[in-house]
C-alpha cells in the first residue's frame, strides 16, 4: 500500500520520495508498482529534471560518434597506409591535445560556466570527421584527429570519455542531492551506453555493407565519418537549451589584512582549497598510473581485433554493439553495487577484474572467445567508472568540481600519451599480446594504490552513514 504523503512537503518534494522508491525500498513498497512502471522509475525516476534529460540525450548522441570513430578510425588509417607506429603516434598527439583541452575546459568552467564547452566541443568533433570524410592530408588528420579525440578509447568505451567530461560532469553534480549522485553518474553512462550501442551497431557495418549496393573502396567509409559529423552536431544542439546556475564562489579573508571602518575585509580568490589538494594529489599518482596502462591498449582494440584475428568492423561492431547492450544493464546496477560493498570498494573490485580479464582476452585462439573475455571485462569498466565520476564529484567543493575534474585526469590523459608509440612499435616488431599484458600489470597496480590512498575518504552519502552507525555504537 502507499503510504501517506508528508505533511509540509512541497509538491516538487512529494514525487521525488516517490521516484525514489526504488532505489530507497524503506519509502515505498515495490509491490505498489506495476513491473512497467518499476522499470520506468528505473530509468527515468522523477529527480531527473529538464536538464538532466538534455545533458543525457547529449550524452546518446555524443556517444554515438565517438564509439563510431572508436571502429572506422582504426582500420581507415590502417587501409589508407597507417602501420602500427603511426598510429601509435598519432594517438600520442591526441592524448596529448585532449589533455591540454580537458585542462583547459575544466579550469575556465569554474570560471566561465559549463554549458559554452559542452555545446562547443561537440562541434569540434563534426568538423574532424568531415575533414576525415573528405582530406587524406597526413597534417590534417592529425590535427583534427587530435581536435575531435579521435583515438580516445575503443567502440565499446569511446562514448563516456571526451575533453567536454570536466564540465559535463560538474554541471550534471550540481543539479542533484548527493544521495542521488551516484543513481544519476550510472545513468549517464547508461546513456553513454545506449549511444555507443546505436554508433557502434548498425553504423559501424556500413564500411561491409555499402559495396554490396555498388558503393567501393574509401567512398564506404566517407559515408560514416558523414554520419559521424550528424551525431555530434546533434549533441552540440541538444546542450543549448540547458540552464546553468553556477555556484557561488566564497573568496577566502587575506590573513592579517584590516578592514576599514564600513568596509568589508579584503578577500582573495584561491584557485584549489586544501581539502581539494589533498585529493587531487592522490588521483594525480593513481590517475598517472591507470593512464600509462591505458596508453597501451585503450586506443588499438579495433586494430588489435582486426590485426590478429582478421576481421572487419561489421564483427567488431557487432561484439562492440553486444557489449554495450549489456554494460547498460551493468550502469544501472553501479549504484546499488556501491551502496552494497561501499563505492570505493566498488571502484577497487572493478578495476581488478579489469586488469584480470585481460590476460585471457589476448590469449584466446578464437576472435569470439576474446570477445566474451572482453565483454566480461567491459562489464566490470563501466560498473567502476561512472561510480569513480561519481566519488570524485562527492569529495570535492561544489564550484572546485570542473577544475578538479579536469586537472585529476590531466597526468592519466599525459601518461597515456606516453605509452602508444612504444605500444604500436611492440605490436610491429615484438608481439601483438606484450603491450595488453603490459597495461594489465599497471591497471592491477593502480587499483591497490587507488584502495590505498582513498579507504579512509568517504563520500558524502556514506560520511552520513558513518556517523550514524558510530552514534549507536557510542549509545
């Protein structure tokens, strides 16, 4: 039965209790529900505002692309002529770019407000793919690789990660109660998800399918940078009606300065609080590690597919689009895994599965079985990234969360620079399972350094429970 309606609670207040039942059994039975409108809430319970509903059709669209161009870029550049080095190089130069951009974008987003860069920076990528479509020009496509991230993850990963991630993420922190937080992040990446399904499924076959209607060669592949280009225009458009109230920014009193009679004491603005720099200290030596790891398998899965099994983007597509079906299943579960295991724990587990799983993947005879060891991976990826979002956004000060966003990736997005040029020499001339062995190794390492250096930092949500649970011990 339901139960009555609080009194004194305002009617914006009221649905919300309610659309958090699922997620907060104690307020309202499940049996009250219907099992379509149970799986409604689940998806689009009634915190999910204007804004959040733009910001996540954004994410669909913005997602679509990239986890297209996570399939097509590989293996163009490869049929175009690219060996394994110049690829690497070429990552190289877009890690490097997409540092500098995330930096960047994080840093003035504090200051100048969110919304202008996740509208801009999708437009930044529909211009790289058109140059892609229609300029074989080494120069510019490195340039504009690097200016729309092309090389940032693989089909079945590219779609949650982007220069714009600073300012999207602080932007989505501010619009919701820290309980909700974490709901909020995995269905994100549930979208996240469903976008890189749509880019990575029936539009990453089109390269295989289009010579069958007389449509050859590179002029295939022309067709999906095109596509490609629609995508993120989309996603640019969808983030303009969005409004943005930016927190305000409490200046901190100049120690020892005098304030004149009727006037108020001098302040000065400091950049990063001392609570944040303790945190960001510590994401700095985790983040540098995970990005070292990265840089050696994150942007040759396509290549690594297609090099050592021989096949096309329609099957690794399809594996992509089967992955990303089921990891959106796997975000929605990210909350309720963490409010189970606690989310730092959450986050170590699945970083060490991540790590674990990579070994058999690249040992596997067949390119199916790599796939499903892959899969099983992806699965364990996306369970700890939104619930990392998530935690990084909780710890840190509402109007510090797009510069700390920012800089806490800049050494991952600088060490996995570092690595795919000795990753593209190691796959021509050593072995093409050495570079993912190696990047396994390091992402083990980092997740004993991320429970390490966080076990003792909770999140708001669980500093609650904490003192809560400590209060009736002491009783």
């Amino acid at each position: 039965m339901h139960k009555k309606q609080d009194v004194g609670k305002t009617p914006a207040e009221q649905p919300l209790l309610t659309a958090a039942s699922l997620e907060e059994p104690q307020l309202v039975s499940q049996q009250a529900y219907t099992p379509w409108q149970r799986f409604r809430m689940l998806l689009w319970p009634a915190w999910v505002d204007r804004n959040m509903g733009l910001l996540i059709a954004a994410r669909v669209f913005m997602s679509a692309a990239r986890a297209l161009a996570g399939i097509i870029v590989p293996i163009y550049l490869a049929i175009i002529g690219f060996n394994g080095l110049e690829l690497g190089l070429l990552f190289v130069i877009t890690a490097l770019a997409s540092a500098l951009l995330s930096s960047a974008v994080g840093v003035f987003s504090d200051r100048l407000g969110r919304k202008i860069f996740i509208i801009i920076l999708p437009f930044f990528a529909a211009m790289a793919a058109l140059v892609f479509a229609f300029s074989h020009v080494v120069g510019l496509l490195f340039f504009f690789a690097a200016l729309g991230s092309f090389g940032r993850g693989a089909g079945a990963g590219a779609g949650i990660i982007g220069p714009y991630q600073p300012a999207e993420q602080a932007l989505l922190a501010e619009t919701v109660p820290a309980k909700y937080r974490n709901s909020l992040f995995g269905r994100v990446a549930f979208a996240s998800s469903l976008g890189a399904l749509i880019g990575s499924g029936p539009f990453a076959t089109l390269p295989e399918l289009l010579p069958h209607f007389g449509v050859l060669g590179i002029s295939s592949y022309q067709l999906s940078f095109l596509i490609m280009a629609v995508l993120a225009f989309i996603a640019g458009l969808l983030a303009i009606p969005v409004r943005e109230t930016r927190p305000r920014r409490e200046p901190q009193v100049v120690p020892g300065a005098t304030a004149l009679a009727g006037s108020k004491p001098r302040r000065k603005r400091q950049a990063i609080s001392q609570q944040s720099k303790s945190i960001l200290i510590r994401l700095w030596i985790t983040n540098a590690t995970n990005g070292l790891a990265v840089g050696f398998f994150g942007p040759f899965i396509t290549y690594w597919f297609f090099r050592r099994y021989g096949v096309g983007p329609a099957q690794i597509g399809l594996l992509f689009a089967i992955i990303n079906l089921a990891a959106m299943f796997s975000n929605l579960g990210a909350a309720s895994f963490a409010a189970r295991v606690g989310l730092i724990r959450a986050i170590v587990i699945g970083r060490v599965l991540q790590a674990l799983l990579m070994i058999p993947m690249v040992l596997a005879p067949t390119f199916w079985m790599a796939g499903m060891f892959y899969l099983t991976r992806m699965l364990a990826q996306r369970l700890a990234l939104p619930l990392r979002q998530s935690y990084v956004m909780g710890v840190v000060p509402a109007d510090e969360r797009g510069t700390i966003g920012a800089l806490s990736n800049l050494p991952m997005q600088v060490t996995s620079s570092a690595s795919p040029a000795l990753a593209g020499y190691l796959f021509d001339h050593v072995s093409l399972a050495l570079p993912f062995e190696i990047g396994a190794l390091l992402q083990g390492v980092n997740a004993v350094l991320f429970f390490f250096f966080f076990r003792a930092v909770l999140p708001p949500e669980e500093q609650e429970k904490a003192r809560v649970q400590s209060e009736k011990l002491d009783g």
